[in-house]
C-alpha cells in the first residue's frame, strides 16, 4: 500500500501502513510473499507538519503494544497470575510454555514501528532552520528514541533482534539478512545513537481529542539511564536520572497529590482512603497512548482484571507481602505514632473497622463474586461513556482508557537508587526510600553515611527545589518509617569483616529497593524486566529471577523454580 506522509489530514489516524514487511515472530521476521511497496521512496519530510504527522502516526502503531507491554512484563514476573478463566494464551505466559500459536508472540506490531521510524529518520530534513533554531530535531530526537524504546522492547522479549536501520520499501530489502544483536550489543548501539541528543528540547503539541500530549514521549536522559543500568554502567545511569530530575525538578511528593486521589496520609487515625491515579499530571514523566479516539475504546486490561471473571488477578504471595507492611504516621522530631493501619496503601489497605480500601488491587465482591482483583487500570486515567460493556457487566459502563504509565517519578527515583546502591552508596540509596533525598536527609549523619557524598553530581540534592522530597516508602506506609528502627534500618553487619558487611549492607537495600518497585509500580509493565536487571547485577541470572518469580507458584514454587533456570524459558522464540 503506497500512503504519502505530506497528505494525511488527521493526526491520530496518520500511522504509516505497513502491510506487508512485518516479521511474523522472532525467528522469522520476513517470511512474506507479498510484493506491495510500503512507501515512496522520493517523499522528504521537510516542514514540521510533516514531522508532526510522521511522530503522532509512530505514537499511534505503538499504542497496539499497550496491552502486550503490560503482560509481557508483568505475567512472567512475580506479581500478578492468571485465573481459571484466562484463555489459552494468557495462561501460556504465566507458565512460560509459550506455544508457536501464541498470539502474543507476534511480532509484526514491532516491527512496523521500527520500519517507520527509519523512514521518517531517513526522510527528515534535520537542517530546516527558524530563527537559528534546527526545528526538526526535536522530532527526529524522539522518533529516535522511540525507535530505540520498540527495539529495546523486542529485544527483551526475544533475546536478539535483527538489526535495521534503514527503511525496507520492497520485498528485496525485507528478504535481505540483516545481522542479529544480543541485548548487550543493541544496548550499545541504542546508546551510541541517542547520546547526540542529549538536552535537546523536550515536544509538546498540547491536546489531541482531549488528550494531553506533553506525557506521551520518552525523555532522552530516562531511557539512556535504563540502558547504562542494565549494562551495570551505574555511574553514567546516575548522572541521567539526575539530568532528568534537575531539568524538570522531579520530587516525590508525601501524599501521591499529584496522581491519586489520597485524604489518608494526615488523617490516618481517623482511616479514609480513596485513590484514582490520574497519569496526565506531574506524577506522569512519559505514558503510553492507550486509546487516542473517544469514538473507540480499549477495556482490555479492565475485561481482564476488574471483573467477576477476571482474566488476570494480583499473585496472593505479593498480596500477603503488601499485607504483611504497616502504615504508620509519625510526628517530625518524636518517635510517637500518631496513627496506623494494616497494609501498604499502594496495594490495599484494612482499616481497624475492618474497611478493607483497594488501590493497586483490592478484596471486592463483584457481581456476587468475592475475589481479590487488580483495580489498579480501573482507577488509571479513565473517562466513562455512554454505554454498557457486555463483556464486563462489573465496570457498569463503557470506559475509555486514554493513557498507559510508562515512567512516573517513582520509576526515576527507585532507578537512580539502584545506581547509588551499585556504586557503594547503600545509605544514600537507602535514604530514597525512607527519607527522601533533601539537604536535611543528605546532612544528617544518622541517614547518610557521610563518606559517600564525594562530590558526585547526581548526590546534590540539597536545593530548595528538594526540600520537600520524601522517600517513596513513606507514599504508602507513611511519615512513621523514620521512626521505625526494629526493622526498616539497614542491619547491624558489624561482626563480619569490613567488606562482607559492606557487601551485605548493599544486598539488603537491593532488596527493599526491588521491594518498593513492586509497591510503587505493580502491574505497570516493569517487574520481569526489573528482576531481570537486578539479576544482573548480582550476577545471579537465572537463579535471582527463578527464586522470585516461582514463589507465586504456591505449591508448585520449587518444581517451577528448577524449570526457570532453563534460561531459554524466559525468552519468545
């Protein structure tokens, strides 16, 4: 199908199509017999509605992995399972026995993505100027960056990718061999291809159907900070989040004001819990376009999750963990409390009257059926419609989800401790999650081990813009943690040696780190893929990923743990 880029007239139906030159599955990316050209060949993007058109339509294929980037992510980590009702497919990905059939392990969506980005990137014309000012580059910094995000994607569902960079126009370039590249090798070459485009300016084309746009794109410095991470390039990881944080003075706020609807923090003895996430506000640094068109709607994660025949549900072994946290209000300057209740916030929490309040997830009858669901996509940024859906009589309507999390301030904040951690920063990275970094947490010798702060550019945290930074534990067990020494403290290691208590003491925040993402940001696409970066670091891959993820196995948690050390099971081939 031949579409000319300069002739599309609306935004969100301006995608590229690609009907023909789409990998089928890992494996076999290009078994085609088609013979249809996909674009002309002689078209120049070469004014910024041009650019403008080419990124919204990228931005409108990449809203069909929705869906998939939530399963692929969650389902084979350890927070969520499937019901008995889940279909074949679903199941097939909890189990990691995912068959040929599976229609998850389709491929083509990926692809399509990447083949137009490289159309666009190499029909841009980056030199176009206004007033000194390169006006493309923004877009075509993005479109590289989106690029390298789907690639990246691929890469950890599959292992290795086939590596293009130029767009296929004819079934000649789709039959071509292209060299494939593991995930350390594209790692490097995604880092090589964005580092020009640090501190170019970041896109805002305001609202689109309602849509709030400034959320939908990818900071530069937030993705190259995953890829140093996962190359244990910890430094490097550091000084990006900080950019990040720095340009657009990220703090984490005391009562999820931002993003949820939350009355509870100040008044807990008094318990009244409601929370919505609303994801088109400052808590939101970059979303995932979920549904663009209010004229159509995607309820799958609400069909799966928030109903009485849920598809998908919370794993009970993460459920009873959340439980097992208490939120506890303190009072600045006295170890008193002032107010409590049982569980972490952020998943559900029980009340001393016995209200059982869900955020993440919740123990809810719905439609006479008593269960503990995942409400966690009902309460995303949602707008209902007029309607019913027949497939979820439990919603009571129709709803359009408009947007995905991708990457919130938690996400940068819990990422850069993971970087702190790993360059012998454990109190420093610590203090992210108990305190919050500020200049009266990094000046306190009793919260930061003072010999850590070097002078490193990502340990400044002392501006005033910082004051008000809290650590992300006290989001959902409250301003109490400071208080609590009996178990929220790094343990005394002392009777070891030196270096096996510092190496003990960095393993133990590890672990309250991987902890406080499961709290922060469960069922949001990031755990397989967190506990696959974490196992890294320890060099304990499979082993920290197998001991993880089988516990939700129940029973079953040793057999499944002996068969995910078979690296390959991790892997769609």
């Amino acid at each position: 199908m031949k579409m000319n880029i300069k002739n599309m007239k609306t935004v969100w139906g301006a995608w590229i199509c690609l009907g023909l030159l789409v990998p089928t599955a890992c494996s076999d990316m290009f078994e085609t017999d088609s013979t249809s050209v996909v674009f002309e060949s002689g078209n120049r993007l070469d004014s910024p509605n041009d650019s403008l058109y080419s990124i919204m339509g990228i931005l409108a294929q990449i809203q069909k992995l929705g869906d998939r980037y939530v399963l692929m992510g969650e389902l084979r980590g350890d927070l969520m399972e499937t019901t008995v009702n889940a279909d074949v497919a679903l199941q097939e990905i909890s189990k990691f026995e995912v068959s040929a059939s599976n229609q998850y392990k389709m491929m083509n969506d990926y692809y399509q993505v990447i083949n137009n980005c490289n159309y666009a990137i190499a029909h841009m014309d980056t030199t176009l100027v206004d007033y000194e000012d390169k006006v493309m580059i923004p877009e075509f910094a993005q479109i590289k960056v989106l690029r390298a995000w789907t690639y990246w994607q691929l890469a950890l569902l599959c292992g290795e990718v086939s590596w293009i960079e130029t767009p296929i126009l004819d079934l000649e370039a789709s039959l071509k061999d292209y060299p494939q590249k593991n995930q350390e090798q594209l790692v490097e070459l995604l880092i090589e291809d964005l580092k020009p485009y640090i501190g170019v300016r970041d896109l805002n084309y305001g609202s689109v159907d309602g849509l709030n746009l400034d959320k939908v794109f990818i900071p530069v410095d937030m993705f190259l900070g995953d890829l140093y991470l996962f190359l244990n390039q910890y430094a490097n990881a550091a000084t990006a989040y900080y950019r990040l944080i720095k340009e657009r003075e990220l703090i984490v706020t005391a009562n999820y004001s931002n993003s949820w609807y939350d009355i509870s923090r100040e008044y807990c003895s008094n318990f009244s819990h409601e929370s919505g996430l609303i994801y088109v506000t400052d808590e939101v640094v970059s979303s995932l376009v979920y549904s663009s068109n209010p004229k159509d709607y995607h309820p799958l994660l609400l069909r799966w999750s928030y109903n009485d025949k849920a598809f998908i549900a919370p794993a009970q072994s993460f459920v009873d963990d959340m439980a097992n946290a208490l939120y506890v209000v303190g009072v600045e300057g006295k170890p008193t409390v002032s107010g409590y209740c049982d569980g972490d916030l952020r998943g559900q929490a029980v009340s001393s009257g016995g209200t059982v309040s869900a955020s993440a997830y919740g123990s809810m009858t719905l439609n006479n059926v008593a269960a503990t669901y995942i409400c966690k996509f009902f309460n995303m940024d949602n707008k209902p419609l007029s309607g019913s859906d027949p497939e979820n009589e439990a919603l009571g309507g129709l709803y359009l989800q408009r947007t995905l999390p991708l990457y919130r301030v938690s996400h940068v904040y819990l990422r850069l401790a993971e970087a702190l951690n790993r360059l012998e920063k454990p109190t420093m990275a610590f203090a992210v999650l108990k305190y919050g970094l500020n200049a009266t947490t990094l000046e306190n010798p009793n919260r930061v081990n003072q010999s850590e702060r070097k002078g490193e550019i990502y340990t400044d945290f002392t501006e005033d813009i910082f004051a008000d930074n809290v650590g992300t534990a006290t989001r959902g067990r409250g301003n109490g943690i400071p208080y609590d020494n009996e178990f929220y403290i790094i343990p005394d290691f002392s009777t070891e040696t030196p270096t096996k208590a510092f190496e003990d003491s960095i393993l133990f925040v590890e672990d309250c780190i991987v902890d406080e993402m499961a709290a922060e940001t469960c069922f949001e696409g990031n755990r397989f893929f967190d506990l696959l970066r974490v196992a890294r670091h320890r060099n304990q891959y499979p082993a920290y990923m197998a001991k993880k993820v089988s516990k939700r196995f129940g029973e079953n948690a040793e057999r499944m743990e002996q068969a995910l050390m078979e690296e390959e099971r991790w892997y769609l081939k």
